[in-house]
C-alpha cells in the first residue's frame, strides 16, 4: 500500500506509473517495483527533482533496460527491448551499463535512458 | 527591512481575455524585462545642460516547454495569436499577494529544435503601457510606515 499522500508526491507516481504502462504497451515488460522483476526487463527507477515550470515540476526518470546475464544472447534481448519502447520514451540516447540492486549487487548489464518528464502540479 | 529571498512558483500565467487561459504550467521561465531609451535633449539659450529624454517599455519574457502537439497548447495559441494585443495576468507565486496584469503584444516562438529531448524555446512579447503591480511588495511599499507588519 502506498504510503504517498501529498499532491505534488502522487503526481508524480502518477507520471511514473504512466511511463511504465506506456513501456508495457510499447511490448517490453517493465515495473518500477524491483521486488516483482524478472529481467529480460525494463525498469524504472525513482527519479531526480530537476526543476520545473511556473505551475509545474520536472523530474529525470532512469529507466534501465536489464539484460537477464552478462552474455551476448542477453545483450541482443534488451536491445530488442529497447528497441520495442524506443519511440515511447521520447529520448534517443541510451548507455551502456550495469544495474545494481539488494538483489543484484553485482550488477547486470543494462541500457540506462534517462527520460524528462514535466509535471503539472 | 527583513531580508526577502522571492522565487517563482507555484504560480500562474493566465493569457487571454478574462479569466484568460492558463498556460503556467508550460512555462519554466517568466520575467518582466524593463528597456530604458535614453536619448540627448536639445540644448537651448536657457538649458544649456538639459537632462536626457527617457523613456521604459516594458516586456513579458521568459521560457516555455514545447508543446506543439496540442491543439490548445501555449505555442499553437501564439502561432494563432501572433501580432495580437492580448490581456495577461501573471502570478509568480500563489502563496504570494503579488500579480502583474496588463495588455502584450503575442508572438509566435520557434517551434521544435533537438531530437529525442524536451525543448524550451524563449519568448517575449512587448508589453503596452506599463504593467499594473498589484499586492506583494508594491502595496507594502504603497503603505504608510506605520502600518507595515
């Protein structure tokens, strides 16, 4: 259950859980909850505050495309995912990484695309 | 006087015949920018010193998110609007009593730019006449001293 009450904090959950269906419906699996993921996947991430409009707020959301291991088969399945949500993100530049988490703490190896989203608020 | 730090936002840029239609949340930058014209006066038999001819126009200016997939949106408005007097009512933040309203004229902005990023492009329309300052710190300054808070 969420613990968000606060306006400005649900609009912009609201935007995340956009960003996440509208990569869904690109036909790339994806989640923002690392407790349900399960790579070949994408992935969003919590975002940074980076400004915003007079009655608005911007946000930087990372989303990681995440390869299930670290060979090429793995590779060539996020690029075919990327490619799937590619026009849905609205952003052309993705790099190469490594995503970490509690669960993966030595990493996988991903595309992270960070994606602009302004909120009206 | 107690320091004051003034920041923009949340607030709202109404645009429009009244109620206007608002477009603040496209907007990540709103200014009123000033411009002095200064000119020589012409020295006569009386005044041979005479002090410079001046005169302050007025410009709403700032920056705004692209938005030229909606029909309804602020750059299609001004494409439409373009060379248009139009009324504007400016409140850089709501919590605050201060709000600029006035008559400008629209101009049509630069539309598109980089692919693959979000897209700001400035704007400025010249102003007509003087904006009115209502609230805020111009009330404050219109009080008597002694009925500052």
């Amino acid at each position: 259950m969420s613990v968000v009450q606060n306006p400005i904090a649900a609009a912009v959950i609201s935007a995340l859980d956009d960003l996440v269906f509208a990569i869904q419906a690109a036909g790339c699996p994806c989640t923002r909850n690392d407790q349900d993921f399960q790579p070949p996947a994408a992935i969003v991430t919590p975002p940074s505050f980076v400004g915003g409009t007079l009655a608005g707020l911007t946000v930087n959301v990372p989303v990681y495309f995440v390869a299930p291991d670290t060979g090429m088969a793995g590779w060539e399945q996020i690029m075919e995912l990327y490619g799937r949500a590619y026009h849905a993100l609205g952003s052309r530049d993705a790099v190469s990484t490594l995503w970490v988490s509690p669960l993966n703490p030595d990493g996988l190896p991903a595309y992270l695309v960070s994606v602009t989203i302004t909120i009206e608020g | 006087m107690p320091f004051k730090d003034s920041r923009q936002g949340p607030g709202t840029l109404l645009i429009g015949t009244a109620p206007g239609t608002e477009y603040g949340f496209q907007a990540s930058a709103v200014k009123l920018v000033p411009s002095v014209d200064s000119t020589d006066g012409t020295p006569t038999l009386a005044v041979p010193e005479p002090p410079p001819q001046t005169t302050t126009t007025y410009a709403l200016e700032g920056t705004a998110i692209n938005d030229y997939t909606d029909p309804a949106g602020l750059q299609r408005y001004c494409y439409d609007h373009d060379g248009e007097e139009q009324d504007f009512v400016w409140t850089p933040n709501t919590a605050d009593a201060a709000v600029l309203t006035g008559q400008c004229t629209i101009r049509a902005f630069e539309m598109g730019g980089d692919v693959g990023v979000q897209v700001t492009t400035d704007f400025s329309w010249p102003c007509t006449g003087k904006p009115l300052w209502t609230g805020g710190a111009a009330e404050l300054a219109a009080e008597p001293a002694g009925k500052r808070k």
